[in-house]
C-alpha cells in the first residue's frame, strides 16, 4: 500500500505504507487508508516529527558511544533515517500552514 498526501498548497507527496505509518502515528493521526490533517494542527505535527528525528538521532549516537567504549564495533542502522524519509513531508506541511491549507489522503 501506499499513501499519496495532496495538497492545494504543496505538490502529491507519496510514501510506501511503513513510511506513511510511521510519520502519521508519530504526529498522532490514525495511519487508516483515508485522513486529514488540518491547518490548524499542522504545527504540533511539525514539532512533533522534528522531537523524533531528534530523539532518534541521539538514540544512535549513545549506542555508537557506548559501542566505541567497550570497544566493540559500532552497529549500523537503517541506510534511510527518519530525518531523511520525514524531510519531505515537514516542507509540505510548512507550505500547507503558510497558506492554510489541508492535507489529506486517501480520497
């Protein structure tokens, strides 16, 4: 499955299933085949996703530490990071606050 978000304010932005879940589950939206996401919520949505690159990022750095000092070799997580797969989807909800638009999906 995909999810295909549009917008009036941003071009479609498309995502595979786990993807899409993931980044609707951490801004606190039902991950189900049809939502919306409204202006008015779009700035907690933001703050949100940028908390969990945030939390993600300094998750793998202390196990990259804590790996070094016991000398152990550092383990390597997913080629893609939340940051790099979430990017897209924060500028389209910056575009869509800046005009006040709504981002839906699934209809």
């Amino acid at each position: 499955m995909l999810y295909k978000f549009k917008s009036k304010a941003a071009g479609d932005l498309i995502m595979l299933e786990p993807n899409g879940r993931r980044v609707l589950q951490i801004i606190g939206k039902d991950p189900g085949p049809k939502g919306i996401i409204l202006p008015e919520e779009i700035p907690a949505a933001v703050t949100k996703l940028e908390q969990a690159i945030a939390q993600e990022e300094a998750e793998q750095q202390a196990t990259i530490e804590e790996a070094k000092a016991k000398g152990q070799v550092p383990p390597k997580f997913d080629a893609i990071s939340l940051r790099q797969r979430a990017v897209p989807f924060i500028d389209m909800l910056r575009r869509c606050e800046k005009e006040q638009k709504e981002i839906v999906w699934g209809v």
